[in-house]
C-alpha cells in the first residue's frame, strides 16, 4: 500500500496516535527501569504480561469488566509478589519463583479462553502479536487519556525516581523502610501499567521489545529526549514497514529496533 | 549525654548471625571508628543504630530506640552509605544530590548551603555526578550527608574511592564539620590513621565484640590478631608507643 495514501485511512491514522502514545510512555518507563536496575525484571515481564492479559480476557468471558483493568490488576498483583519476595530471598529465586507462577497462569487460561471462546485462538494470538492497525475508533480516547496519565505521573515523580535509584540504601534512610518499600512498589506499578498499556497497542512480543530497547541503545548521551526520539522513530518505521511491505508490526518493529542498535555502532567505527 | 547504648545487641540474616552480643556506650559529641574484616558486621552494626534492620538486645541512640522511634531517629542522625550503593549511571547533577534532603526530607536550604561551603564543592555543582574524580564524589556525598542537621554522622566506607593521597584531606574535612558542628562521628573504615590524632574511641568487631575504648588501649597486637586472625594484622596501623605503626 502506498504510504501517503495510508495515511487517509482512519484504522492507520488511529495507529499513529496510538504509536505516538506507546513511544512516550515506552521511552520513560524503559529508562526508569534502566535507572532502577531493573532489567531482570523488563525481561521476566514478558511471562507476567501474558499471563496478566490471558486472566483479563477469560474473567471478560463471565463479567462485563475492561480485560485491562484486570489484566493490570494481574500484574500488580504479580510483580508486588516478586517485590516481597526480593525482601525475602535471592534475586534470582524470586524471578525464578514469578516465572514459573506466570507460566502456570499462562498454561491454565490460555486453554480456558480456547476452551470457552470460539475466538479463544484468535484473542490469544492477539495477546502475543497484536497491532496498533487494530486499535477501534472507541478506544482511541482511552489510549490517549491512560498514555497522558503515565506520562503525568512519571514527569511529576521523575526526580524522585532518580534520586531513589542513584542511591536506594540513602533513600531508605531518609524515608524509611515503608517508605521506600512503597516507591518501589510505585516503580513496579509504572512497569505493570507500561506493559499492559503498550500490550494492548502492540501485542506483548513487541510490548516487551519496547520496555527493553529504548533505553540500551547505544547512545553517546541517554537521556529522556534521546530515548523517546528512539523510541519514536523505531515504532514510525515499523508502521511503515508495515503498510508497505504488509509485514507484521511486531516483525517490523524488532528489525528496527535492532537497525537502531547496529546503525550508531557502524556509525562510529566508519 | 549519652549518643548510643547498646547492650547485647545481635542481628540475623536468616537465621545467620551476622551481629552477636555487642555491648558498648558512647558520649556525645565523641568519634568512634568501627574496624573489622570484611563481614564482621559493621555496616549490619550501622543499619542497626538507623533502625534500619531489626536487631535483638537492647539499643538507645540519644534516648531513642531505633526500631520503634526511627521517624523521631532520622531527625537527629545523618547517613553515608557505602560509595558501592550509589548507582552513577543515573543522571544526578552535584546540585541535585546535595539538595535531596531538602526534596526528600524537609530539610532546610540553609544546612546545604553550609554544607556545600564546608566540603568546598560550590564549584562542582552543575556538573553530573559522574565525571567527578573519586575524592569529589566523596566530598559531594558527605555534604549531602551534612545537609541533614543532626546530631550524629554515621559514616560507611568514607574513604572507598578516594586515592591516598584525598583520605587525608576527607578525614580533615570530617573532622571540621564535627568541630564546627558539634557532632558525634560513627566511622566504618579500614584506615584508622587518618583520625588517631583525635583520640577516637574504637570499636573491633568480627561479627562479636573483641573490644571497645579509647584508640590507644585497644588497639593492641592482641585485639587486633582476635578480629584479624595473625597473618593480617600487619595491614593495620597500631595507635600504642610500645608497638609503632607496622
């Protein structure tokens, strides 16, 4: 499809909105996980977030309530018990233990949706592969609303969470260990809703690309300004990539992504 | 006035002690040099005095308990955590980290005016935390540190990136703030050197107490071989005339 022309079509124009919002959110939350050192847990995510959405949209099957809202619930809920099992014992067995919890919520409704739900295939391929091309007219203000609500929130607490993860053993100090506790609960709120947010645009394989690539690209200087920037110019060329060569938007976005990573590299050695 | 008294303290990492019966007073103001090996437990003794693990015995810092007071604790006690804590991949420029307890706490302008003007880094303000040297980044973490009116600095590693030639001019800048402060000093270091000339108290600690008083009484080969074990006590500067510095 041509491009220019595309772009007249409502579902491509509801696409770029929604690309633009995931960018924002997408550039922010990935560097305040890079900041909070917390990239165990933007990569163990992938696992909360499936099992997060397949819960959403089974309980959706029973009660009239947003499959977000319980897929982020679900989250939460999923990545609080990660965070008290940090207090508890050895990073590692606390992923270990998330993984594997996650796996088992996966496994069980993912084969009750395919059980109860003649689309139960098609909801659960969308949970892994959707695309931002599939985003209705009706969600369009809530993709807005729930994108600007992060980026509100994350601008009005960035200095917190910067001064947090420079020096968390001071931080606890100073606001206590309640306190702190609860910030880094907030940290892991902020990735619950990023990844449910971004999933819902673009589908959790490309949802989990967008946590994690921004903020390792190998910039001279990382900042949110070059983040964002990245992240924008990753989801525009995958939206592009997409309508003309009708490539799968997560396909087109993790190629880019990587052309991001490769291209300063070559950049700077020629 | 007493500034801590702990009297059978212990502390338990699951099950592990890493902190057994400690019992030792301190006044106000005074300075007390924490030694140790490598896990004896003094950042664990550190954490305790900030209420900030829990602990069995009894502890008092100035009166406090620190578990249950530890809202009314912070108020009066200031902390440096170990330099390996501070995550420098973090944009952070000098102004935003001597300011921080003013953000995170309430803290007045004013005490990190005066302690930017003690530590002498009005210079460095505007630049990123990460491209200071090694002793600068220190100065900048005590004046945050200092930027917090109270009563006692408990201070972990304070010499961790700094070279030789900087620990001096580091333990010079805490002794100042103290004198011109008022202030207790609970020092965790390996290199007592740098404040013998002040006639700290000392504690020696391997994960029980070997010993506590005045530099010059315990600092004696035999202490120092209990909370060493021989073959290291040569590595450690003696305060006492009759054994010299090895």
């Amino acid at each position: 499809m041509d491009p220019i022309s595309a772009l007249q079509e409502p579902f491509v124009q509801r696409a770029f909105i929604a690309i633009t919002m995931a960018s924002l959110v997408a550039g922010l939350v990935s560097l305040m996980i890079r900041y909070s050192q917390l990239q165990f847990l933007a990569v163990e995510s992938f696992h909360a977030l499936v099992a997060a959405a397949a819960v959403g949209y089974f309980v959706e099957l029973f009660y009239p309530v947003s499959p977000e809202l319980v897929a982020y619930l679900v989250m939460v809920g999923l990545l609080g018990f990660l965070n008290v099992l940090e207090g508890r014992v050895e990073r590692l067995t606390a992923i270990a233990a998330l993984s594997l919890s996650s796996a088992t919520i996966i496994s069980l409704f993912s084969f009750g949706l395919a059980q109860k739900s003649p689309f139960g295939s098609t909801i659960i391929y969308n949970i892994l592969f959707g695309t931002p091309f599939l985003i209705l007219q009706r969600e369009v203000p809530y993709v807005v609303l729930a994108g600007s609500a992060m980026l509100l929130v994350l601008v009005a607490l960035w200095k917190r969470i910067l001064l947090l993860s420079f020096d968390p053993d001071y931080f606890a100090f100073i606001k206590g260990n309640n306190s702190f506790f609860l910030h880094r609960l907030f940290i892991y709120a902020m990735v619950a809703a990023a990844a449910v947010y971004l999933t819902k645009i673009t589908g959790a394989v490309a949802a989990h690309v967008l946590l994690i690539a921004p903020s390792l690209a190998p910039f001279r200087q990382v900042s949110p300004v070059t983040v964002v920037l990245y992240a924008l110019l990753v989801c525009y060329s995958a939206a592009f990539a997409s309508i003309i060569f009708n490539l799968p938007y997560g396909a087109a976005l993790g190629f880019f992504a990587l052309l991001g990573y490769l291209l300063p590299a070559v950049i700077r050695r020629s | 006035m007493m500034s801590l008294e702990a009297r059978g303290l212990s502390v338990s990492y699951g099950g592990v002690k890493a902190l057994e019966d400690v019992t030792f007073s301190l006044r106000h103001p005074s300075s007390l040099i924490i030694v140790g090996p490598n896990g004896a437990g003094k950042t664990t003794l550190l954490k305790a005095l900030l209420g900030m693990v829990d602990y069995e015995g009894e502890l008092r810092v100035f009166g406090l308990e620190p578990r249950r007071d530890s809202q009314k604790l912070r108020q009066l006690v200031s902390y440096l955590p170990q330099a390996s804590s501070v995550n420098q991949i973090v944009p952070l420029k000098v102004r935003d980290i001597v300011y921080s307890p003013q953000e995170l706490a309430g803290e007045s302008r004013e005490a990190a005016e005066r302690a930017i003007e003690i530590t002498d880094i009005g210079g460095l303000l505007e630049r990123r935390f990460s491209e200071l040297s090694g002793g600068e980044k220190q100065r900048v973490l005590i004046a945050r540190a200092l930027a917090k009116r109270a009563k006692m600095l408990l201070l972990d590693e304070p010499f961790s990136m700094v070279d030789v030639g900087g620990r001096e001019q580091i333990a010079e800048l805490l002794l100042e703030a103290q004198r011109r402060e008022g202030i207790t000093l609970v020092i965790v270091s390996h290199d007592l050197s740098y404040f013998l000339k002040r006639e700290p108290y000392v504690v020696l600690l391997n994960r029980r107490l070997i010993a506590f008083g005045m530099a010059q009484e315990v600092l004696t080969f035999q202490n120092l071989a209990k909370t060493y074990g021989i073959a290291k006590v040569g590595e450690v500067y003696f305060a006492g005339e009759e054994h010299g510095p090895y």
